[in-house]
C-alpha cells in the first residue's frame, strides 16, 4: 500500500486538521468529539442542517459545510459511521433555536447512530433519510437502497432553503421530496485500499468491472467484462431513468460524479455518453455537475445522478452556496 500516511490511526485527524487549517475561514474542526461547523455561527432563528458518515467519500460531508448548505458535519472514521456523541454534539454546537435537520444516508450503522445521537437532544429535529441507489435493493450495510451521490443535491437545495428561514418540517419535506426525485447508480473501474485494511477492498481482473458498485466497494448488480463508455453509461441511465420515470419534456439535473480517481477528462466522456441517452429519452438536462463530490478514497471508476427538477428546486440549486467544495 503507497498512501501519503504517517500512522494508520492519526490519517482522519491529520486530514482534519489540515482540511481546517487550509479553509479557515469558513469552517472550524472541534476534537473528542470530532465534528467540523461553520467558521460563523448560525444565525438566529434559521434550521441547522447537519450530515456525516464515514471519512472517504471527500469532499462529503465535511467539503459542503458553509453558507448555503449544511451547518455542521460529522466524520467517522474511514468507511465508518460517527457516534451518537458526534452527532449530538454537533447538533448542540449548531442549534440557534429553531432546531436541527440530520441529512443520513440509508446505511444501518449511520441510521441507527443517527436516531440514537437524537434521543439526547431536547429541541426539535427532524431526519431526512436519502437512499438514491438504484443498483440493488439491499446491500452489505443497508436494509433498502443505498443512499449515496443524489445526497449531495440534497444538501445543497435544502440548504438554500435553510438560508430563506423555512420551518423544520417545510425542510424535511422538501428533503424528502428531492430524494425522491433523485436516481444514481455507480461502476468501478477498479478498487480501492482502506489505510487500516492495507490492501484492495476488492479484486477486479485486468479486463471486469463491476456494475453498480457502492461507494464503500460493496457488490453492484454484477460483474462484467470492461466495455465502451457508450454501452456502460447505456446501462446505467436506462436503470436510473426507468425508475426516475420522468415523462419526456422534464427538465433534470445530471451529476457526473468521480470515484476519487478518474481523471476528469473520462468524467466529461461519460457526461457526454450519459447526455446523449436523456436526449434520446426526450429529458432535457437544465443543470448539471461534474467532478470528484461523493467519492470511494482511490478508486476508478463513477456515478450518474439524475434528479427531475421543478421552478423552484431549479432556483434553490441555483442559490448561493459558499463551501469548500461548492461555491457559486
């Protein structure tokens, strides 16, 4: 294993710390507990809304703490979920009084360290739960669809809602709303390599890939032999497109979304293959992302994300958002 790594146990508060150091001025890093928060408090009277799970997806979560998304997140160790004393901490770090909003992806240890972290809160709160993964139903960590990529949309467009005053329940309706709206499936090129662990999570012959891989490597739909572009993103936006069912004439957001280490010129190819197949469908892409947003440490390979947009969720994604990762 060739990782930039001084001891195994120090990476994730080593990565903090330099993560808080290079972006002063617009977050802050607390330890024991560790959760990272906005460099300013939150205003008075606005729903704080806070994420996490395992370190190695970067720059989710803590990439999208700032003005305009979340208010606070909280790492766990790599692949790992944070503890309910993470989570309540931050949560207690982060409330101005008009209560929290956990944003959780549909991992049983997330979900579970997530309802325990609320039973020691005593102001309101509220889950949104997203599980945008069409690729299996149940996974190695999830009872249901994993939650994966559509989380980053949903940070950002109930974030900006945060930003109007809503109310907690306005938010988690609109949370659960957009998750709904919203289709990902991802495929590896190759594995990657937890630093604990010391070699690959898994193994891929010179020549397979594996279809609808999840973000911590657990098994897709299926392995297969490698393919043109063309035909693996085929595959994947009819998976995602049939169950979106958006009607032709929708517009969507289409997010082309890196594993940690494809380079971005393979991430436009794919945009490209992926755009050509809405076209053909009658789905009009109106935004749209690409690069490196919910990633899997090292790994080759990508996700698709389509999410069917209305006016007003076109005009919250389109809202200011200031954070390390996202900026417009």
């Amino acid at each position: 294993m060739k990782k930039f790594v001084n001891r195994v146990d120090d990476v994730l508060t080593e990565a903090l710390r330099g993560f808080g150091a290079a972006h002063r001025d617009l977050v802050a890093v607390k330890f024991d507990p560790t959760y990272v928060t906005r460099a300013k408090p939150t205003k008075v009277g606005k729903v704080a809304l806070i994420s996490g799970g395992g370190s190695g997806h970067e720059p989710l979560h803590a990439g999208f703490v700032g003005t305009g998304m979340l208010d606070a997140a909280c790492p766990g160790a790599v692949f790992t979920s944070p503890t309910p004393d993470q989570m309540a901490a931050a949560a207690q770090a982060v409330n101005s009084g008009a209560g929290v909003l956990f944003v959780v992806k549909n991992y049983e240890g997330d979900v579970m360290n997530f309802e325990m972290a609320t039973e020691l809160l005593d102001f309101p709160h509220a889950t949104v739960k997203t599980n945008d993964d069409v690729a299996v139903e149940n996974s190695t960590y999830t009872t249901g669809r994993r939650g994966v990529a559509g989380t980053v949309i949903v940070e950002k467009i109930v974030g900006a809602a945060a930003e109007e005053n809503r109310p907690l329940a306005a938010l988690r309706e609109l949370g659960d709303r957009v998750n709904g709206r919203t289709r990902s499936m991802g495929v590896a090129l190759s594995s990657c390599t937890v630093p604990a662990a010391g070699k690959p999570t898994f193994e891929l012959a010179g020549d397979e890939i594996e279809m609808g891989v999840g973000i911590h490597g657990e098994p897709g739909r299926r392995r297969v032999k490698h393919k043109p572009a063309d035909d693996i993103a085929g595959e994947m936006m009819t998976a995602i497109t049939g169950d979106l069912g958006a009607k032709a004439g929708s517009e969507v957001l289409l997010l082309v979304n890196g594993y940690g280490g494809t380079p971005a010129m393979e991430l436009y190819l794919m945009f490209d293959a992926a755009k050509r197949v809405l076209d053909g469908k009658g789905l009009k892409i109106t935004r749209s992302l690409v690069g490196n947003y919910c990633t899997s440490l090292e790994m080759a390979g990508c996700s698709l994300t389509v999410t069917a947009l209305d006016a007003e969720t076109t005009r919250l994604w389109d809202a200011p958002v200031h954070t390390a990762a996202l900026r417009w």
